[in-house]
C-alpha cells in the first residue's frame, strides 16, 4: 500500500512538472519584436530595449527594416538596451554617415584632393554625372562589422542569440527581400540603404535598397514566424497638416508618407503591444539629438509598462547579458580572400591593408588598413566578413570588391585670400590613364591671377612611385626691396617697398617612397623659370617694365615629410614635419653672376588637446643658405597669413606679406584654437622670428626675436573650405593688419 502511495505521488509531481514545463516551455505564448524604420528616429528604440530589459520580457524573434534592423540586429546578436545606449552615445555620427576617413589613412596626394575642392563629380565620355549616393557607407560598414565580429560565424540569422530578419528592396523589381541568411553586416547595411544617401548593396546578384521603401514594419512576417504576441516600435512621421506644409521637400515627403501611413492604419490593429514614441520634432538626420530621441523611447515605453509585465520573462539574468558582448581588441587574419578584383593585384590590395597572414594585429591597426584601401577612392565599395577558422585558431578574411568604374572626375573649388586675391579653381582629374596605379590632374585657377598645377603619379605605394609636377604661379605685391636689390642699390634709390609682379613656373621629376605609413622621401630634378618686374622702377624703354629677374634655375632636391595631423588647418593631434635641401647647379645667362648655392629648412609641428574643445598646435620652423649668396630672389620671405605658399615665403602674423627677407631665419609659433561650437573655431596665435643674412654664422638666430606678432581669429569650416579673419598685431611696427581668406587653398 505505502509503494503504491508513494508511486501515486510521484506519477502526479511528474504530470504537474511536465505540465508547468509545458506551459513555461513550448506551450508559453511566443513574443516578437517589430522595429520600423526611421532614420536618426530610429534610436528611440534603443530607450524602448532599455525598458524590456529591465522588465525582463523575454523575445523570441526580432525583425526590422533599415534603422530598425540595424538596432535590432545588434539586439538579436547579444547586446542589452543598455550597452546600445553607450555605444550609441559616443558615435560621430557626421564622420560615420559621410566619406570622412581619418586625414592620416590617405595618401598624401589624396589628402590634397580632399582638402583642396569643394565639389567633385563624375565626368565621363566628356559628360557630367551625379554620384549615385553622397555616402559609400564605408564607415558604417566598418563599424557595424566590429560591433556583429563575435557572431560572424553565424550564417542563418535563426541562429543568433535571438532570432532575426530585416527586409531590403530589389531596386530592379520593387519588390521585398527577406534577409535572413548570409553577411549579418552587408544584410543590414543592405536594409538601411537609404537611397541618395547610401549606395545600393549587391547580395547575391540583387541590387538592394532601403527596406523602408516597400515595408517598413514587417509585422505580417513576423507573424508568420509562429509569433503569438508583437511588440511594435514605430517611428514613422505622421502626415503633416496644411500649415505645416511649408516647403518642397515638405510636399515630398508628405507624398512619400501616404503609402506607408496607409499601410500602418491594418497593422497598427494587428499589433498586440503598440509603441509610438514622440518623434515629431526631429527629422532621419537628427543624430545630434540622440540623446533626446532615446529617452522619447524609453518614456513611450514606459506608458505600456503593465502589458508588458505580463509577458513572458526571460531566464537570463540581464546584468550577465550586459557583460556578455564585448569589443574584440586584437585579431589574426590566417587568410585573404579577395572577389570582384580586376584591375589591381593581389599584392597592391595587401600593401594598402598592409596586412600579413597568421600574424597577431591589433582591430585598429586593422580599421586602418581597411581605411588606407578605401582612402585610394578605387573602390566604391570594399565589404567582407571575418569567418571564424576553428581549425587555425584566428580569421579568414572574404572581401567583397567593387571596383570603381569611374576614373575621371571634374572637381571644383573658390578661394579669396589677401595675396592671390579671388579664384574659381577647375579640375580635371583621371585615373588609370596609363597604369591600373597611376593619377593625372590638373588644377586651373581663374580670377585675379591665372594659376596652374598639373600632378602626374605612378602610385607603388611602399616601393619607389614616379612623379611628375609642374605649377605656375603668379601675384602683385609691394616686396621688401632686400629681396630684389643689394645693399647699394636701395641706398641709391631709396626704395624700400616695391609694388613688382612676380611669376614663378616650377616643373619637377620626382622619385618617392614610403616607410613607416606617414613618411614620404622624395628626391628629384627641378626646372624654375622666375621672372620679377615692376612698373615702380623705370627701365631704358618707358614703355616696359624694369626686369629685376628673368631667369632658369636647375637644381636637385630631396624632401621628408612626416605628417599625422588629423585636421590640415584645425588639427587637434598628431605630428608634423617637412625637410627640404635643394642644390643650386645652373642659373640661366640673365643671372650673370650665378655661382651655386643650396637652400635647406624643415619645419615642425605638433599638436595635442588639453579638452575636447580646445587644442594648441606648437610650431617651429628654420632655414639657411650655404655657398654663394648673391641670388637674393630665392631668399626667405616672412610675413602674411595662409597655406601652400610658392619657394620660400613663410606666413608670419604682425607683417604683411614678404615683409621680412633674408637668407637664412628661425621662427617659433604658438595656436590656441578653441572650438566653442561644432566646426566653429576662436583661434589666439602668437609667433616670433629672427630673420636676417647669415644668422646661423653670427648667432642672431639664438637671440631674443627681434621680430613679433600676434593675432586673434574666428573661423567655421564649410565644404568650400575654411571661412576665417583675423586680426594681428606687432609691437615692432605698432599697427594692426587684417587677414581674410575664405575656401581652400590651392
């Protein structure tokens, strides 16, 4: 009797376990997750994730479509609320949305194409074409394929920490695709393609867009995922009313609305738990206000706190989960794998990546190198995935190429500045003219003085490239006398100033090397023809200018530069130096008395933050004359305001421009740039100089300055360039000088 109690007993605390098991196990309701998209909107999906998780709700599946899918991507593959919180907090998203790779993974001729025009576009078969979207994406890529590495060896999106799919649109077709197998990255990157934005994304042959375009909230196939319970997040605009229609754009978008507002007005009923957080006030790319978006998220979120209470809860404990995914610091790639390659090797794609197999690396040094093959602009996409290798312990990298097709361009540019005065700068740039690794460009400048600059490289990377250049320039300006007459001649005259025009043409062969990434060596032959005349002094014939210099220089030169700044004109970090030695040999039967001579100087920088906000860029600079000192036109010259100036003029603040002559100098220079808001700069600069004839022989040049100036300013960076004015000041002259100069300069 007591064995059959006991068995009884046992049968039923069986039936009952079996029975809570079933009702806690396959029999509880199953919860997904539908997140529209929306843009920058899309982050107040984050706020909702932070209130599911800290209710402890369990999801069993997740699909979204453009932002949504990439917030609930992350979700799916690990991440909390929480930490997609953090990390979307400390984004830039300017520099991930756009093409703005760090200055220090171009090249050095690319750096100055990026910071040289303002507009750059396609120009094929003699014909002007608009980029198919203002963005690659690269920088998203990169980025989202960081934050997924620790689930990059799952293929089927079911088998993510949380189940997932997103929808993306065949720009062929117009017809939905389902993502839900593959490269998790390219999958989302895929549905968030938002056109004119980001360029479309090739999976498996098909030309993918924004999701949003056919379906913007997959409920539906949600659903047919054998959900029971939705969860919805919807960030979509409402329709605007008549007052609020004020614009084209409005109308546009207001037209754009009605299919998906329609479509919105069945599955709104069909979803069980329905979140509509206030987004009203901000637009897809109001990234800045994040923070604000966010919180609109969780407080919406919170509204529907009792239904979702009573859903089912999760068995994971939440502060495990938030430990759970983690960044990955360092990686070693064991293979490569490069498809869609055509017109480079092999070999020039893994010295750009500068990338070794079975070799330990640092993820940034990684990011970088991936940056350093994007930066060439020879691709319009490079995207690949990190396939776990069980076997070997470490990655095998699978890129996806696509080669640019487009390799000539019409790039255009403005600048006004107080010496060359206004210009309009035109453009015409090819690649693979005759090498698959090769560049031609030509700038020409119009406006006040006609300029030119034509640029021809064999780009070898690592080993010796070939280089051709050749730059006209010209300006008027009253020139300290030193420059152009002797000691007796001024005495004789009495001329201190002279208003002169002068012309200077500069062809250059050129060999040169890379090491070490940021360092250039250069060495090389050079051609000048320089011509100075005036109309101040009169010559024999009334009718011409008097002639100070018409003469063909030939020298050698080598040149090293280094340099790591991360801003040309604004930088906040990094090193910088340039060391030039060129040798004299011949001077054309104008210059009589030619004998040899060489001019050597370096300059050096360095840059660092004290805040985020204010940075100091510490400068020092030197030059001086060896052999025959008679050519006095190719001496120093200080004074002025500006960038890339022509043979041996150096910017001095408190003196106007070529002020200061002689052949030999030393100067110090301090900046204080403060950025009291985005891309806004208050600039304080002060700079020292000791300038005469032969100062490193009489030891002028380690004596207090005789020289000083300096100078308060106000600058914001625009596309065209950097808008600045600057007042400056010098004790020595005690009168201020003004200097304005707006867009690049070139």
């Amino acid at each position: 009797m007591k064995i059959k109690i006991i068995i009884l007993t046992l049968f039923v605390l069986v039936s009952f376990s079996a029975k809570a098991q079933n009702e806690t196990g396959e029999n509880r309701p199953k919860v997904g997750l539908v997140l529209s998209g929306g843009g920058a909107k899309g982050l107040a999906h984050i706020g909702v994730l932070k209130v599911i998780d800290s209710l402890g709700v369990k999801i069993d599946y997740v699909a979204g479509t453009s932002m949504g899918s990439i917030i609930g991507a992350l979700y799916a593959s690990g991440y909390s609320g929480s930490q997609l919180d953090s990390i979307f907090q400390k984004i830039d998203f300017d520099k991930i949305i756009n093409d703005d790779l760090p200055r220090e993974s171009k090249a050095f001729y690319e750096r100055d194409n990026s910071e040289k025009y303002a507009v750059t576009l396609p120009f094929d078969n003699l014909k002007i074409k608009l980029p198919s979207a203002l963005s690659r994406g690269q920088n998203t890529f990169s980025l989202l394929s960081r934050l997924t590495l620790h689930v990059s060896d799952v293929k089927q999106f079911d088998q993510l920490p949380i189940p997932f799919f997103c929808i993306a649109t065949n720009i062929e077709t117009g017809k939905q695709v389902i993502l839900e197998k593959g490269n998790l990255t390219q999958s989302i990157m895929a549905s968030g393609a938002l056109p004119t934005l980001f360029q479309p994304v090739v999976i498996n042959g098909d030309v993918l867009i924004d999701g949003g375009v056919v379906n913007n909230y997959p409920i539906d196939e949600l659903r047919a995922k054998g959900m029971d319970i939705i969860i919805g997040v919807d960030v979509q605009d409402d329709l605007l009313i008549r007052d609020e229609l004020t614009s084209a754009p409005d109308v546009l978008i207001q037209i754009n609305n009605f299919r998906t507002i329609k479509a919105m007005e069945t599955k709104t009923d069909k979803t069980d738990i329905y979140i509509k957080p206030n987004i009203k006030d901000f637009s897809v790319v109001s990234f800045d206000d994040g923070t604000k978006i966010i919180d609109n998220g969780k407080q919406a979120a919170l509204l529907k706190t009792n239904k979702l209470n009573g859903l089912p809860k999760s068995n994971t404990n939440i502060k495990k989960q938030i430990k759970k995914v983690s960044f990955q610091d360092s990686l070693t790639i064991n293979s490569f794998t490069f498809k869609g390659k055509n017109n480079y090797s092999r070999a020039y794609l893994l010295g750009k990546l500068k990338l070794k197999p079975n070799k330990k690396i640092l993820y940034k040094d990684f990011e970088k190198g991936v940056n350093n093959l994007v930066a060439t602009n020879n691709f319009d996409s490079f995207q690949y995935e990190l396939n776990k290798n069980n076997n070997a312990g470490g990655y095998d990298l699978v890129a996806d190429i696509r080669e640019s097709k487009t390799t000539t361009f019409l790039k255009l540019g403005v600048h006004y500045d107080d010496l060359y005065k206004s210009a309009a700068l035109i453009n015409l740039t090819k690649k693979r003219l005759l090498f698959n690794n090769d560049m031609a460009s030509l700038d020409f400048v119009l406006g006040d003085h006609v300029r030119y600059n034509f640029e021809y490289l064999i780009d070898k990377g690592f080993y010796w490239s070939v280089g051709l250049r050749s730059r006209f320039n010209t300006f008027n300006r009253n020139i300290n006398a030193q420059l152009l007459l002797d000691e007796s001649e001024i005495s004789a005259t009495g001329v201190n100033k002279i208003d002169a025009e002068l012309q200077d043409q500069t062809n250059q062969f050129y060999l040169q090397t890379l090491f070490r990434k940021d360092f250039s060596l250069s060495i090389g032959a050079e051609h000048k023809r320089l011509e100075v005349k005036s109309e101040t002094i009169s010559s024999a014939n009334p009718d011409d200018d008097f002639v100070f210099e018409n003469t063909d220089y030939l020298s050698v030169f080598g040149t090293l530069k280094l340099d790591t700044y991360d801003n040309k004109y604004f930088p906040k970090k990094g090193i910088f130096f340039n060391g030039d030695i060129h040798i004299y040999f011949y001077g054309s039967r104008f210059n009589e008395t030619f004998e040899d001579f060489s001019i050597a100087q370096a300059n050096m920088g360095y840059a660092f933050s004290v805040t985020n906000k204010l940075g100091f860029n510490l400068q020092t600079s030197g030059g001086f004359k060896l052999g025959d000192k008679s050519t006095q036109t190719l001496d120093f010259a200080l004074g002025g305001y500006g960038n890339n100036f022509i043979n041996n003029f150096i910017p001095f603040i408190g003196y106007d421009f070529i002020s200061l002559t002689g052949n030999s100098y030393v100067k110090a220079n301090v900046i204080a740039d403060y950025e009291v808001l985005k891309k806004h700069h208050l600039t304080f600069e002060a700079n020292w100089a000791n300038i005469e004839d032969d100062i490193f022989e009489t030891g002028e040049w380690f004596t207090l300055p005789d020289y000083r100036g300096y100078g308060i300013g106000y600058a914001v960076e625009t596309f065209v360039g950097p808008i600045q004015v600057k007042y400056s000041f010098s004790p020595e002259q005690n009168k201020g000088i003004w200097f304005f100069n707006l867009g690049f300069w070139f």
